[in-house]
C-alpha cells in the first residue's frame, strides 16, 4: 500500500470508458471522487476530476489533493463517471498517511544524556538494598564529605603512632561493608580531616602504610 505523509498531495488517474465496448471515451461530465477513512461510512473529502493530456488522449483524468489536515490511517478512493447517461463507479485506490515526523540529529540525545538517564533510573527506582542504585547513592553520599561537623582523626588512634602514609575512611558497621566516607590520606603529621553528621556513629576502618589493615575504632559525633 502506497504511503504519503500529512503534508503530501495524493494525485490519481482514472481511465473512463463506453460501458458497452469498452473504448476509451470521454465523459458527460467531468468525473467525481469521494474520499473515505477506513472503519468509516461518511466520506472525509470529495472533489472534480480534470482532463489529463485531452489532445492526444480520451477519457483520462486525473484528480489531486494536499492531506494536510487528514489523520494517520488508510484510506479508500472511489470515481464516478458518466458516460452515455450511464453512472459507472470504481475504487480507484487505496492508501495510508502516516506521520510527517523525521528524526533530526538534534532529536537523538548525546551519550551523556543517555548515561544520565540511566543513573537517574537507578537511583531513583533501584534503590532498595543490594541494589546498583543503592550502591550508586552510597558512593555519591561517601564522596560527599559534606556534613555540619569537621573532624580531625590522626592515624595513631589504631596503633599509638602517627602514620604519615596512611589511608583513612569511614563506615556505618563495623564489618567496614557501607562506606560512607571514602578514603583520603593522612597529612605529613599522621592526620584526615571529614566533615561529618551529628549525632551519627561512624566506625574509622584504615590501611597502614606497610599496607596492613586497621582494626576498625567507633567514632560518636555529638
């Protein structure tokens, strides 16, 4: 089935003929469509055939029609001609409109956008846990750092001596599985700065720096 697009004109020919001996013959009158959409009995649009190349041709006419306006879905065409006094009437076509819509390049959205979507869906709507959107917003909120309170730790609090290479970080178990502050390393004086939520227990986990983990120390910010 031929497609055309809302802003297409649809042009048909039809061929008029004697009824009795099927010679190509002018008509009475110039011939008449009407236009219907399918699944409906009213027609959507009707008009007058004009002669098409009348000096070299008999009974051919043709009939156009700009769709704007016309809804998306099929379409049926039927002529009437008269010849002799006799009505004589065909369907003289099917078609379908579709939408004029094309896709530009700026209607694709760049990879970043694509990326974005995704993590918002994420955390938005998989975020119960052991999710990825629980894991995302925990690694959003450890790199944070953002809370009300500063707080100083200096590595000593797990072996008695300040360790000037040491990895910090802290957690809401013990166990050290929920980050949520990520981990920084101790200045020249063995010490981390984290800004941190009142009234929350943290635990301090850590790595020396000959590479041993720490034993994890509770930490209550008032």
């Amino acid at each position: 089935m031929r497609e055309y697009k809302v802003s297409d004109t649809w042009e048909f020919l039809i061929q008029v003929q004697n009824p009795g001996t099927g010679a190509a013959v002018d008509a009475d009158s110039a011939p008449t469509w009407r236009l219907y959409l399918a699944g409906t009995d009213a027609a959507v649009d009707s008009g007058s055939c004009v002669v098409r190349d009348d000096g070299n041709t008999l009974g051919l006419y043709t009939a156009s029609k700009i769709l704007t306006g016309r809804a998306v879905g099929n379409y049926q065409a039927r002529a009437v001609a008269i010849v002799g006094g006799v009505s004589g009437a065909a369907v003289i076509g099917e078609f379908r409109i579709v939408s004029d819509y094309a896709a530009t390049a700026s209607d694709i959205p760049a990879a970043s956008d694509n990326a974005g979507a995704v993590l918002d869906a994420l955390t938005a709507d998989h975020d119960s846990a052991g999710t990825v959107g629980q894991a995302i917003g925990d690694a959003g909120a450890a790199a944070a750092d953002n809370g009300p309170v500063p707080w100083t730790i200096t590595a000593d609090i797990f072996e008695g001596t300040a360790d000037a290479a040491a990895q910090i970080w802290l957690t809401s178990d013990e166990a050290g599985t929920n980050i949520v502050r990520t981990a920084k390393n101790t200045d020249d004086a063995g010490q981390v700065t984290f800004h941190l939520d009142s009234g929350v227990t943290y635990w301090i986990q850590g790595i020396g720096s000959d590479g041993q983990e720490l034993t994890a120390v509770e930490l209550e910010v008032p």
